[in-house]
C-alpha cells in the first residue's frame, strides 16, 4: 500500500452542541487540489471501552440492554465510557462488575477502532477478560440488566443472532476470534 | 431470554440539525418506573450499505480512504448511503462500482445491523458481492480511492492491521466469517 499525502484543513468550526453530541464542520484540500466540506461528531473524544469477558474457557458474558436509538433491546458485551483521568484497564474492569457482575483476573487489552472514521471522533478499546469471578458493583442502569452465558463454540451462531445488531459488538467477536486464533499458534 | 417490557416514550423533541446529523431528546420511563432522559442521533434514518466483495473465491476487496472524523487514512470494505427510492442490492452494486471498480453477478444480502442501538439510529446492510468483473461507475470521491486486494484466508490478520480500525468494517468481518462457515456445512 503507497503511502499518501493526507489533506490540510484549511477551515474549521463548531457547528452545534448537545450534552452528547459535538458537531464540527471541517473544510479540507486534498493533495490533488480537491477542496471538500465535512461534518464530524466527537472528534477527538476519550475512548470507550469494551470488555470481552470469557468464563472457564468456556462461554462469552452478554448484555441485554434497551437501546433508546432503535427502540429495541439488543445483545452485546458491557461496555461504557472511560471516566476523565481512569486507567482504561480499570475502566474496562469497572464496566465488568457494574454491568455483569463479574470482576477478572486477568485483563489483555486488544486494539481500539473507531465507530466510523469518515465522519464521527468515537474510539473503542477492547479488551479481554479472563479468569472471571463473581463482584458486582452499582452501575447507574434504569433496569437490571440480563446477563447471558453464550458458548463460546458459537461465535457464528451470535454474529448471526437477529438480537446481536451492535456494530461495537460484531466489531469484537472479529477481534476475539483472531486473538484466540493467535494464542493457539 | 425472559421478553423484557420495554420502556415508553413520555416526552421527545429535537435538539439540532446540521446537515448530516439530527439529534433528539428522549425521555424514557421503564417498566420498575424509572425515568431517564436521553440524547439520539438520526432516529429512523434510511439504511447505508456495506458490500463485501470476494474476488475469484480467494481475495477481499479492500478501499483505503481518508476519515475525516479521525484525521487519518484507513481501510475498510465498500460501502455508502442508499439513496431516497433506491433498491438495497442496487445501491451495493453502485457504491461497488463507484469505489472499487467491480460489479458482481451474485449479490447475497446478509444481516441489517445497528452502528450504535444506545443513541444512534444509523442502520447498515451488508451484502456479500461474488462473480465480480471489472466494471466503474464515477463517484464523488475527493482524490481516487487505493483499491486492495487482501487474501481470504488472512481474515484474522486484517481484524488486527493497525489501518483497519472501523467498526462497520470489523463487523463485517465477524458476518463474512459465519455466512462462509455456514456455506461449508
């Protein structure tokens, strides 16, 4: 792959704000003189942080949480927003007890991804959790969440799941996969 | 999993439009009778469309391309907005032929998944494209898009590549992988 001489920005500017959505517009030249206007949300935002918790080798700990954005509950693995200041290890943790009730021995943190590029700041960290064990910590949730034990033989099953529709969290069972691929190497 | 009665909708308003975004004030009381309020982005919104394309049953057609909301170069899979009145498949086959250069005779509609059910309303629909040929329709690109050719059977090495980092594109994978595994059985 060639490398490539990325645009200049050559104006920017808020274009609106809400407690959680920033809006900026952004003009950018291209190297071959192209100009184009952008919007783009959060950028430069703290990352996120999603936990990948395997119990006993054996099976992935879901959520099911009511996603206001679509008007329906979903599955996925807990996950929430770094705090100011927190260690995204501790974080991911924190998540963990809040959201699962669980807490782990042992935490590897993958990669952070973006939930799009081309037009939104947002930054995910992954991380997996292993070596699991029962702590549970008050979240600030409106219901309990359900807590789901998927075997772990049946990541294809869960990435077909008409339930299992976060981008976040199809987006982790691809980075799971190779990291249990590369362990066993 | 118990069927869970999901909240109702007590109060909701807009808060601020720009031109890619909308955002909306939710108020929510669940079922125990908790109340919360929330921000959505794009509630309702038409899906956009992400085409993984397998040439000669070997390799994935990859685009690079700018994001702006991360200031960086980074690759993924085709994809775009369906326009107003546009056929699902049909808008795969031209954001294929816009940015990679590739039409398919077999297009294979996956899963509609959610690029973030908590606050987001943005939907993608992915779509396996296979027989391909070369064939390109002009796009509205700022500066050529770098089309790559990356083996199938390096799946796990493209989820870890420090440039594939969106989501959408990682989510992909995951859906790509299971409809694979589930044509072998």
């Amino acid at each position: 792959m060639s490398e490539q001489q990325p645009p200049k920005i050559i104006d920017q500017q808020w274009l609106t704000h809400s407690k959680l959505f920033h809006v900026e517009q952004l003009d950018l030249a291209f190297s071959n003189g192209e100009q184009r206007r952008y919007e783009r949300l959060n950028p430069g935002r703290h990352a996120g942080v999603m936990v990948l918790p395997i119990l006993d080798n054996h099976s992935l700990i879901l959520i099911k949480e009511f996603g206001a954005g679509i008007d329906q509950y979903y599955l996925s693995f807990p996950k929430g927003a770094v705090d100011s200041g927190e260690d995204i290890l501790d974080a991911g943790l924190r998540e963990l007890q809040e959201e699962a009730g669980f807490a782990a021995k042992r935490l590897t943190p993958l990669k952070q991804i973006s939930l799009s590029p081309s037009y939104m700041g947002n930054q995910m960290q992954y991380i997996v959790a292993e070596d699991l064990y029962p702590s549970a910590l008050p979240g600030d949730e409106p219901e309990p969440l359900e807590v789901i034990h998927w075997p772990l033989s049946e990541i294809d099953q869960l990435a077909l799941h008409p339930q299992f529709i976060e981008s976040y969290g199809l987006a982790g069972l691809a980075l799971l996969r190779a990291h249990l691929s590369a362990g066993k190497k």
